[in-house]
C-alpha cells in the first residue's frame, strides 16, 4: 500500500503600502517639516529681535540716568551755587565746552561745571579725581565711534585752567545721538524765589538769542535776559542701537530728537530714543 503524503496549509499573503499611501505620507512628513522649521526659524527671529530691543533699551536707560545724576549736580559749589553751571558754546568739536549738532553729526556737546568737594571728588566716570577741595571741574559728554560703535564718551575738566584731568572715557556703547535744549528762565526770580522757565532754547540760541527776546518785557517792566546762568532746566534726549544687525532686510527709518534734523537710517539696527528733563537744583 501506497502511503500518501499530506501537506495542508493556507498561503499568507503580505501586503505593503500603495503608491497613493506613500504619495500622501510624503506629503505629510514634507508639511510637517516645513511648518517645524518655519516655528524654529520664526522663534529664533523673535528672540534675536528681543536681543537687539533689549540692547538698545538698556543703553539708553542707562545714558539717561548717568547724564540725569550729572545734570544734577551743575552748579553746585559748598558755599553757594556757581555763576557759570554750563560751559558756554564754542565752535570746534573738542575741548571744555559745550557744542550744537550743527557741527557734530552724532548730536550735541554737553559741558556741566560743578566744585569737587572731599566728599564727592570724582570723575564723570566715577574715578577719584585727586585735586584739592573746592576744585571747580567740568564734565564734558559727547558721542563718537569707538572701534566701529557709536558710543557716549566723558572726560572731566579743570574748569579754571581748561585742561583735563582724565582722559576721555567710554561710558556707553551703542549711544548714536545725544541732543539737548535748555529751559531758560527770562525774567528775575520772583519774590518767593520760584524761577519759571520761559522757553526751551539751543546753546545756539542762548549764545545768539533770536531778536524776539530783546523787545521782550517782564511783569516787573524789566527786560528779558537771555544767558547761560539763567538755564534751570535741561531737555536732553539721546538715541541708541543694538549692538549688531538683525536678520532681514534692510529697512528705512526716521528718528527725531528734540529740535534735531530728523536721524535717517536705511539698515538692519534696531534703535530706540530715549528723553528726559532734569531740573537744575543748584541756583
């Protein structure tokens, strides 16, 4: 007998993915990627954009207040208020005295005379200035590029002889402009001794003051004066920038600050302008 030999079994038969299936998984994973890199790149654009704003922020908090204190202190001597709180105008753009932007392209010169004293005999940088008390000094401040960054410089004076007493210092980087105008009382103190100010004027204006001034008349029938011992207030405002660029294209912008030309820009920095007034507290 023939013995039969039985192979019973079911074929399995394995199925992949259609042409359709992997078409559409393609697309998938393709938008996926797509959408991923654009969150990745929009949050590192925010976050450069953050950097750069904060930058140029905390320059010109930082001017603001560093010029604020010093501002403060013209005019002041420990026997009474100085005659002159303010170096008058001069025509160059160095030396002991104070500037307008029509000569200086990155803004104005601000020159503030005060008396050193054994308890405050520092330098606008806050370094010991080491002269005898009762020294009367000035502290210049300007902006200027240093190494390609425009910066706000100081350097404090001997304001009798005219020489320095340090050498100019940078105070802080990013500071592209620095504008002031100065609050001008017209009139004598009144019988309180308040001193209103009449108007805001350049140092242009306070060297040269316009004609309008000199027909000008006070409540007490005296004439108006225009000079620099009567300023008790000054506006001043400056405008700052990030350090670097952001990323993008270059994109055109105005900046105006005071009585200034409008800053025009037409690159990838962000600024921003700051402004104050300091109230002279000397007199």
């Amino acid at each position: 007998m023939k013995s039969a030999s039985v192979f019973s079994g079911r074929n399995t038969l394995s199925s992949g993915f259609t042409l359709v299936e992997l078409l559409v998984a393609m697309t998938l994973g393709l938008l996926i990627s797509y959408f991923v890199s654009d969150i990745l790149v929009a949050s590192n654009r925010n976050s450069s954009v953050s950097r750069d704003l904060s930058q140029a922020q905390e320059a010109g908090r930082f001017a603001i207040s560093f010029l604020n204190r010093s501002l403060m202190k013209a005019g002041y001597g420990p026997d009474g208020a100085l005659d002159q709180p303010y170096e008058p105008l001069c025509s160059g753009s160095a030396g002991m005295c104070t500037t307008d932007s029509s000569s200086n392209d990155t803004g104005d010169r601000i020159a503030i005379r005060r008396t050193a004293t054994t308890e405050n005999n520092l330098s606008c940088q806050n370094t010991n200035l080491g002269v005898a008390d009762g020294t009367e000094v000035t502290d210049v401040f300007w902006v200027e590029d240093v190494d390609g960054t425009p910066t706000l410089i100081c350097r404090t004076y001997d304001s009798l002889n005219a020489t320095p007493i340090t050498s100019a210092e940078s105070l802080v980087s990013g500071v592209e402009a620095l504008q002031a105008l100065y609050g001008i009382s017209l009139c004598d103190p009144t019988e309180t001794g308040s001193r209103n100010v009449s108007t805001y004027l350049s140092a242009t204006e306070i060297d040269s003051p316009p004609s309008s001034f000199s027909s000008a008349t006070c409540p007490d029938g005296s004439s108006a004066q225009v000079s620099w011992q009567r300023v008790y207030a000054v506006k001043i405002a400056v405008l700052t920038r990030a350090a670097d660029p952001t990323s993008g294209a270059a994109t055109e912008r105005g900046y105006t600050l005071l009585d200034a030309a409008p800053y025009s820009f037409d690159d990838r920095y962000t600024r921003q302008v700051f402004s104050t007034t300091v109230t002279r507290a000397n007199y």
